[in-house]
C-alpha cells in the first residue's frame, strides 16, 4: 500500500509500505479520509513519537471501509461504513485498529465528515468527563473553540446539560460559529479579556485548555472553588510561572492527560460511553462534525501548512 512518510528532512512523501498486519481483536480499514491533528505536526517534528507498538505513519483517525476483520471480532463485518480512532497509521490506504475503537458511520455523513469525529469526541468526553467531572448545571469554558476537540466539546457539554458554556475564539467569524454549536458566551480573546468576561459571569467550574503558557495562571484566576482545570496541549509553552495559592484556597483540580498511549481496554471504555451518551447526537444530526477543508494525500504538505496556520474552523482532512 502507499503511505505518507516524514522523510530526515521533516518532508512529507508518498512511499509503498506493507498492509499492516492484523491482529485478532483488530479491523482493517480501507482508509477513505484521515483526519489532521496538531499531534501530527509534533510527530512530524520529532517532539511526539507513537507509543510503542504503533505504527510510526502519521494520523490518528480515520474513516473508511472495513476491508478485513480479526479472528475474534464480532461487532464489525467486512463492508461497514466506520471511522476510528488511532494511535498512529492514518495516513495510508489501510489502517489497523483494534476494534474498540470504531466507531459506525452514520450514512447521512460521508467519509471526510466521518473523520473530524474520533479524536475530537474521545478526547473531550476523556477530559470533560472523566478527568474533571462536568456535571449537568455546571459552567463550562472550552478554550479554542473553532478547534476540532473545541467545536465537539461545545456541542458534548451542550447535550450533557451544561449550565453555562463560554469559548474562546480568535475571530468574530469563530465566535459566531462558537455560538451557533451552542455557545452561551463566546469570547474574541483577541479584542477581549476572557478573565474579565467570565469573571463578569461569576467564574466557571470547568476549564478544558490547548493553549498553555500564561493560560494556566488566567484559567487558574476564574475556576470556581472545586473547580477543575485541565490541559490537553500546551500550544504557548509547557513552562511559565504560577502563583498555587488560589489552588490551595479554592481546593481546585488542575491536570493534564493524553489520550494515545492509553490502553486500548480503556479507549474502548470511553468509546462505549460516546456510543450510549453522545453517538446518538451524532445520528439525529444534534452534534454534527465541522470539516473545514479536504485536501488529497498528494496535497499533505498544503495541508499540514493550513494546520500549523491555524486559520481553519474545524477539521482539515485528508482524502485518497
């Protein structure tokens, strides 16, 4: 098959490699779109290598055709229509993933839509959720909110019963869309101090961050007493200085998780829970996947440069 590899120079190229092999509890899929992600550009940097055993192509999800299944597989059949999410390897013509971590692709979305859904809705419900909690009638804020984990964590906290939801965005054409997924405040933190717009609402309770650097203090600042703050990515530095007393004296929880190197028992954990509570927003069109723009795979390098610009709304993806 062919596949997208980073060459020693950092420089994306098509190159022929073996079809991965597939293991019992594995499908393989016939990739039709895969998703880009700002872990991509780390790996292809050489600051985020796949956990051991995954594959080493770039891209972790996908969507496509289930072409092959393993021995003990029992949910999925050769011919379904899926997306998925991956620990590396979704950049090629085929992709194995354990089958834990599929998902049904409903067929009002074609495949490129399919493929903004994985990453983006794993990691927020992992985050959300799991790590910090969020409750029905508690404020939420979702730091980039026109990002792709951003535009699914506004419309999970939405459906979850959220109080208010607050996001920040870099554009008055991103706060409008931040609005429209069903954002009760959304912040310009270009032209407007997000510390000074929810502290105006009286605080929020959780806080989920891709930015890093002189954030961590700001969400520090806002976070409700019992509040929980973490951070999926530090886009502005992992170092920066901050002041623990507001931690200490409003009991909060500040943390940080990733979701790829996780057991795959527990990523299917998280994908039977998105199944029950958040899928089915998926299939009535109540959460919908926001795909920015497609490029082919001959086209990586343009997409990669649209992804690091950081311009975009939602997903940009990779179609054969």
């Amino acid at each position: 098959m062919y596949a997208i590899e980073v060459d020693a120079d950092q420089m994306l190229g098509m190159q022929e490699i073996e079809v991965p092999a597939v293991l019992p509890t594995d499908v393989l899929i016939e990739v039709r779109a895969a998703g880009l992600n700002r872990a991509d550009l780390m790996q292809r940097a050489g600051g985020y290598p796949p956990p051991p055993g995954a594959s080493d192509i770039l891209g972790l999800e996908v969507a496509g055709v289930v072409s092959q299944i393993g021995d003990e597989v029992t949910e999925w059949a050769v011919g379904d229509r899926v997306c998925a999410l991956l620990a590396g390897g979704g950049y090629a013509e085929f992709a194995a993933v354990d089958a834990g971590s599929v998902y049904p692709l409903p067929d009002d979305l074609d495949f490129a839509q399919g493929a903004c859904l994985p990453e983006a809705m794993m990691t927020v419900y992992a985050n959300a959720f799991l790590r910090c909690g969020l409750q029905p009638g508690e404020s939420f804020l979702m730091h980039g909110g026109t990002s792709g984990i951003g535009v699914m964590g506004i419309q999970m906290a939405k459906r979850a019963g959220a109080g208010t939801i607050f996001a920040t965005a870099g554009s008055e054409e991103k706060v409008g869309v931040c609005r429209d997924l069903g954002a009760d405040v959304a912040i310009n933190y270009r032209e407007q101090d997000f510390v000074e717009v929810v502290g105006e609402h009286g605080g929020v309770d959780v806080i989920i961050d891709m930015v890093g650097g002189d954030y961590v203090q700001k969400n520090i600042s806002i976070a409700n007493p019992d509040g929980r703050i973490c951070n999926i990515a530090y886009q502005d530095g992992f170092e920066t200085s901050v002041n623990f007393v507001p931690v200490l004296m409003k009991r909060l929880v500040v943390t940080a998780t990733t979701l790829r190197a996780r057991p795959v028992a527990a990523k299917r954990e998280i994908r039977d829970a998105i199944m029950s509570d958040y899928w089915p927003g998926v299939v009535d069109g109540t959460i919908r996947p926001i795909l920015d723009s497609t490029f082919t795979f001959a086209e990586a390098e343009a997409a990669h440069d649209l992804l690091r610009a950081g311009g975009h709304i939602g997903k940009i993806v990779l179609v054969p």
